[in-house]
C-alpha cells in the first residue's frame, strides 16, 4: 500500500514556494529590460529559484510557526531575493523555446 492512500500529504507544505512567486512578482514588476514572460518561462525562473533556496516545509500550527520565523530572518529573505534573480537571469538567457 502506497503511502499517498493511507496519509494526507495535501496538508505538507512548502513556505518558499509562496516567498519566491512574491519575490519573483517583485523583482519582474522592477524589471526595466525586456524578459519573457510565457507561462513556460515563469514556471521555469519559480523551479530555478526554489531549486535554490531552503525549503521551509510546514505541517501543523507549530511548523507554520517555524517557517514565519524562518522568513523573517533577513538572510532567508535574502537568499530569496538572490535565488530569484539569479532564475531571471538564467532563464532570460537560456528560454525552454525559440
């Protein structure tokens, strides 16, 4: 029996993912060059800088506040912010498409 049938791991979630779409938001309103912004380029700069940075996975009312005080650090916040600019840049280089 596989595990997804017996837990509910809809319940298991990753902190990060919600600070780099933000920072990511962020950084390519900022943007002054012309990047692309398709879908299959976005979802690549979000996988490139989550691939990145810690995750801060969270299941219960304490490891939610676990993660708040993990992203209130101001090193976390910028590992984001350099993680995410760091997926802008490789993938404005190298886009998925012509």
């Amino acid at each position: 029996m596989a595990l997804t049938d017996t837990y509910d791991f809809d319940l298991l979630k990753n902190e990060a993912e919600q600070l780099v779409l933000h920072e990511l938001e962020i950084q390519l309103e900022a943007q002054q060059e012309e990047i692309c912004r398709c879908n299959e380029c976005i979802v690549d700069m979000a996988a490139v800088a989550l691939n990145t940075v810690k995750p801060l996975y969270r299941f219960s009312l304490l490891g939610s506040q676990y993660a708040a005080q993990a992203m209130n650090e101001q090193a976390y916040a910028d590992s984001v912010q350099q993680a995410v600019s760091q997926a802008i840049a490789k993938v404005s280089e190298n886009p998925a498409h012509d």
